[in-house]
C-alpha cells in the first residue's frame, strides 16, 4: 500500500473511530454523578454550618458568608451576584469537581425531594413519577456528553419555576408546578445546581472523598 493509500484508509476509518468513543462514552456515562459520590464531605459540612441559622435563606445565608470571606458589604455581595449571565454558567462541569460538589449539595437540600435522589423525577415529593425529569434517559445523556445539555433553559426553570401536564394513579390530568427559585437561592448557587445535573457520573475523581450522606444505596 502506498503513502496515498495509506491516508485514504486512516481517513475513512477515522470517522467511525471517532463515533465508536462517542458512543463508548455514552454507553459508559449513566447520567449526572450519584450524590453519595459527588458530595465532598468539607463541601456538605460548610452548607450545614452556613444554614445553621433556620431562620434565613440559602440565598441569603450564601451572599452573607460570601460578604464576610471578600470583606464587602452584603450589598455588594448581592450586586456581585445578580451581575451573574442568566444564560452562560460560569462553571464547568467536566473539569471542576469542586462546583459539582457544592452544586450537588444544593440539589440535596433544594431539588432532592421532587427530582428523586438518582435525578430520575421520581423523588417522594411528586405526585407521580415524571420521565421528562430523568436525567438518565438516552437522548439527555448524549445532549449532556456532547454540549453540556440546556443550561440556560435549565437555569431559567430553577429561576423562574414551570408547570407540567400529567396524570395521577387515576389517569385523571393534574398540574405539577415547580416553585421559582430566585428568591429563595443566589444566583451562583443556581448555577451550581445546573452546574450538577451537567455532571457525567464517568469524571468522578477517583480521589474524592465521599461524604458521610444518607443518599449512598447499599
């Protein structure tokens, strides 16, 4: 086989290498990572201490810890904080263990309760379980791997609440309402949320400590 040869060959099998680690990674990828896993304990125990005081919001104890840690105002803390992009996260999922963490923790103690501990729409909060809440199916996990999935529109709904359309054990038509979150979570910590639900459970780094949380399935 000559030079020509040779390249026309690596060039018509390159295409389908490349599809076949595609498609490896999205076999081997089962969705966003298991709380159990993601949670560094520092990063549970520093969201426990900050809500100590149960009469604030996570938003509000955030931007006060946050106030406190730079030496600004809370004022300035909150200016800081709405001047966040609603449609760019200023994270990255695939390449900060750190903010999925935090984000994780804020899923936990804010989201678990509908979206189910495994983020499979099937938490003890709902009514009914809801597929279109499975962070596992299919087609969102190839849109998570390949771009990071709908991080605005995510954002938006966390920001803003939403409404769905199912039907009860009776197959008569309900309406779920998700509350909005703005008032009640900082901007940042919303996009640590979404910064988790990006999360591939394939980057858990194999030094990460678990944390001792009750989410872990036996």
């Amino acid at each position: 086989m000559n030079t020509k040869e040779t390249h026309r060959s690596l060039h018509a099998l390159l295409p389908w290498g490349g599809l076949g680690c595609l498609l490896g990674l999205l076999v081997s990828c089962a969705g966003p990572q298991p709380l159990y896993r993601a949670i560094r304990a520092q990063d549970a125990q520093s969201y426990n201490e900050m809500m100590r005081d149960g009469d604030t919001t996570p938003g509000k104890a955030f931007l006060d810890k946050r106030a406190n840690e730079l030496g600004i105002s809370y004022e300035e803390a909150k200016r800081r904080d709405l001047a966040l992009s609603d449609r760019k996260n200023p994270f990255r999922a695939r390449h900060d263990p750190s903010a999925v963490s935090r984000g994780a923790v804020i899923y936990k103690n804010e989201c678990m309760n509908c979206h189910g501990k495994d983020v499979d729409g099937r938490g003890p909060g709902l009514p009914v379980p809801l597929d279109s809440l499975n962070f596992h199916r299919t087609g969102l996990r190839w849109d998570i791997t390949m771009r990071g999935g709908a991080a605005g529109k995510w954002f938006s709904t966390i920001e803003h609440g939403t409404s769905v359309r199912a039907k009860d054990a009776d197959g008569q038509p309900i309406t779920i309402t998700m509350p909005a979150f703005q008032d009640r979570l900082a901007k940042e910590q919303v996009w640590l949320a979404v910064t988790y639900l990006q999360s591939l459970d394939t980057d858990i780094p194999k030094s990460n400590p678990s944390s001792s949380d009750d989410t872990k399935t036996p």
